[in-house]
C-alpha cells in the first residue's frame, strides 16, 4: 500500500482519501455499464437473482469467455467489474446453499476477479464497498435511487442495501466536520472544536434514525434465511473449511471474509476520532476489517489515528470549557445508542430467526416447507457474516465505547436526561 505522508503543517483536509463532500465515502456517480467488450459479464451480473433461482448460474458462468482486464481504464470502471464479478462469486458459491458450495472458482471468473482487485485494492470478495458505495444510481430526476446489481431476497435485498446506503449519506455530516476537530485541536481552538463535534453529534443521531428504517424495508425472515448466505465468506466458516482456490491465480486456497457493514469506514473514523480502544480480540477483527475497504479509506483511518489526541485535549480544556466536555461526551453517547440500536437490530434479524430455524429443525422439516427461515444455514447460526461470534462481539464493541467519556462524565450526562 503506497503510503501518503501528511504535512502536519498544512490543515489536515479530507482531499487525498477519496472523500466527496456530498457523499462521503459513497462513490460518487457509479459507472453503470462497461465497455461493451464486457457485455458477457454483464448479461450475468445483472441476472444472478433470476439464474440463481433457476439454478443456471453456475453453467453461466462456467460458459462465460476468459476475458482480459486490460479495457477497464478508468476507478469507476474498475469498481463496477469488482462489483459485478464479487457478486457473481457470491451466487456462483452459494447457489446450491451450504451443503452444495464448491471448491474451486473457474478462472474465466477467477482470473479476472483478481484482477480488478488488484486494481481497486480490494479483497477478491463482495465487499460494503462494493455492495453498497458502488452500487447505486438514480432512478428518476426526483432523485429516489435504485441498486445497480442485486442478490436473491427481492425487495428485502433492495431494502437492506438501500438503508445501509442511507446510513453512509447520514454520516457526511460528520466526516465533513473531523478536519475541522483535527485543525481545532491542532490549534487548540476549542470553540471550534466543540462547534463540529455538536455536527458530529447530530449526523450520528440522523445515522441512528437512518438504521431504524431496516425495520421497515427488510423483512426477518428473507434476510435470514434466503439473503444472509450470499453475503458469506470462505474464512472461519464452518461451511466452507479448506476456503477457496481460485483457478488460475494460484493453486493454494484463499480464506476471505463475507460482507459486512464492519468494512464500512464510517465507525472506524470515529472510534479513532474519538479515542475508542478495543478490546483486543474484538479490535483484531475490526482491524481486519480495514483489509475490505478501498486503501485511501483505510489510510483516512490510520491518519486519524496518528493525530494528537482529541480525548487528551477535551480532558484538559475541561475546567475552563463546559460546552466543548458535553459536546464530547455526547458524541460518545450518540456512538454507544447507534451501537445498542444496531445490537437490536442483531437481535431481531439474527438471533430471533436462528432460534426459530433450530425450532423448525428440531419439528424435522417438511417436505413442502415454505418458511424462508428454515432455508437458512446451519453453519453461520452463530456468527456473523464475518465469521465473529455475534452478541459478544458486538456488546464487547459497544461498551468499550462508552469507556471512551472522560471520567465522572456519564453521571453528568446522566443528570441530564442522556445515557451510557
Ligand atoms: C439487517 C441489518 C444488519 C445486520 C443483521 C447486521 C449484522 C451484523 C453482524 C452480525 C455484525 C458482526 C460482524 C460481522 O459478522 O461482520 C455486524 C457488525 C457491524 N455492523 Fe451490522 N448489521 C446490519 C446492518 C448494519 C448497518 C446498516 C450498519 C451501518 C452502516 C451496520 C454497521 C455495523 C458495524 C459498524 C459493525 C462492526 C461492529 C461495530 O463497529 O459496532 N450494520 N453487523
């Protein structure tokens, strides 16, 4: 990874980390198609849901001519070929479901799937940066949107993309406003600072509402038990052991995880901003996680890092600067709600179903069974698509932010209504 080094001197800025002002860490204007060269890739991307369906894809694929990268020219183009070819991974290992997958990716898939990897600097999987922050365009001049490639659960799949996406939008706010945290601190202006971290405060409050709206467009039980397992990776996943071997690229198998909005940049940034320390196992995972994102992201995250400490500055300006404490701890509250909210939704989307899934397993299934839930994998019951144990992990997470507040401060926030 090429490393950029900042001039501490100059303001820190978001400019080098492919950060839109409008959109954040959402890929601005998607390409929509490729060079027509591609249209073998195409005609499949955009059909995965039906020929998965019909259980064609694999002979699809396994048809489609080996086709050099070398015409992809521009990031975008590179983003929509990562995207269309991940997603095709996905349904050609998960068409036949957990008991079915495979061992290997034929490499006129393979091949170029790597590739374009190499290319954009991402993982050789269906990653958030590809599933979400390149897929999307606009439908009509009102600006409603729509997915550009989407996987078998109809409009729950529609939904849970959309929401997710939502929720990137919801955050610009808040990235717009970490250089000017960076640039206060730097200078230590902490009217300034206070100023942006109320911003940062209110985008995570419209990040949390945005989350709530999976409860509305996503239903329980597609999502369990018909969309979760293409969203599945071949790493600690008890479905596939050995991983996958990518033809042509190299005969050892590969272990990578699934998609996850873990690989999502935004609570990265602010955990960092913040001075949220994980705990070790749980912050070996999200680190992990950083590998899934596109470099300039996971470099905004590591130059967050290296700055001087926001936490250590509100500590000090504490007596003299009652507006720039709250402004902090609130912040940090906002951050454990969305994360509480966010174990809600774990709960309702996961642990509900799967316990209705071992109730309907342990009933024996019928042969004429409709349930989507009883279509689920057995294997991932536990986990979550990155292959963590789910609730500790994410309680785990959740309260070492709230250790993040300065001391004394939860029992003030309290006082006024807030909580930890
Ligand atoms: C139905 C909706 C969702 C479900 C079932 C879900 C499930 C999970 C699971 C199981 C994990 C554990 C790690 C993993 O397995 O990858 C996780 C992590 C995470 N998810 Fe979600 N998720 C959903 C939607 C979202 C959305 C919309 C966001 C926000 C963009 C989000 C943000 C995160 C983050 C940031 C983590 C890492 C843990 C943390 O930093 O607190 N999730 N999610």
């Amino acid at each position: 990874m090429a490393t950029v080094f900042t001039d501490s001197k100059l303001p820190f800025s978001l400019d080098p980390y492919h950060v839109s002002a409008e959109l954040g860490f959402v890929l601005q204007a998607p390409q929509q198609e490729l060079p027509e060269f591609y249209q073998p890739w195409m005609d499949i991307a955009l059909r995965i849901t039906d020929l998965v369906q019909s259980h064609m894809l694999r002979s699809r694929i396994d048809k489609m001519p080996l086709l050099s990268t070398e015409y992809l020219e521009t990031h975008r183009d590179l983003r929509l070929a990562h995207l269309a070819l991940s997603a095709m991974t996905m349904g050609y290992v998960w068409q036949e479901g957990e008991d079915g997958t495979i061992e290997m990716l034929p490499q006129n898939l393979a091949v170029p799937l790597w590739e374009v990897s190499q290319g954009s600097g991402l993982p050789p999987i269906l990653t958030h940066a590809d599933a979400v922050l390149a897929n999307w365009r606009k439908k009509d001049p009102d600006g409603n949107l729509e997915l550009l490639v989407t996987l078998p659960g109809g409009d729950s799949a529609r939904g849970f993309f959309m929401v997710t996406l939502l929720v990137e939008l919801a955050a610009v706010p808040a990235l717009r406003s970490i250089p000017t945290v960076i640039n206060g601190v730097r200078r230590g202006d902490g009217e300034a600072v206070a100023g942006a971290l109320e911003v940062i405060q209110q985008s995570l409050q419209d990040m949390t509402h945005a989350l709530k709206l999976m409860h509305v467009y996503v239903e329980p039980s597609i999502f369990y038990g018909i969309m979760r397992i293409y969203l599945s990776g071949w790493k600690d996943n008890p479905s596939m052991p050995k991983g996958l071997v990518y033809e042509g690229v190299q005969t050892e198998p590969m272990h990578y995880s699934g998609g996850s909005a873990a690989q999502s940049s935004l609570l990265h940034c602010f955990d960092q901003l913040l001075g949220v320390q994980h705990e070790a196992t749980s912050g070996h995972f999200l680190h992990r996680m950083r590998d899934y994102m596109p470099p300039a992201h996971r470099r905004l995250i590591q130059d967050i890092s290296r700055e001087p400490s926001l936490r250590e500055f509100v500590q000090g300006e504490r007596a003299s600067n009652a507006r720039l404490s709250r402004a902090f701890t609130l912040c940090v509250a906002q951050l454990v709600a969305l994360r509480s909210d966010h174990i809600n939704m774990v709960s309702r989307f996961i642990s509900i179903p799967a316990g209705r899934a071992r109730q309907l397993r342990s009933r024996g299934r019928t042969a004429g069974e409709t349930e989507a839930i009883s279509m689920a994998p057995v294997a991932l019951e536990e986990r979550g698509t990155g292959g963590s144990g789910i609730m500790t992990f994410l309680k785990t997470v959740r309260d070492r932010t709230g250790d993040a507040c300065l001391p004394g401060s939860s029992e003030a926030l309290q006082e006024q209504g807030g909580q930890l």
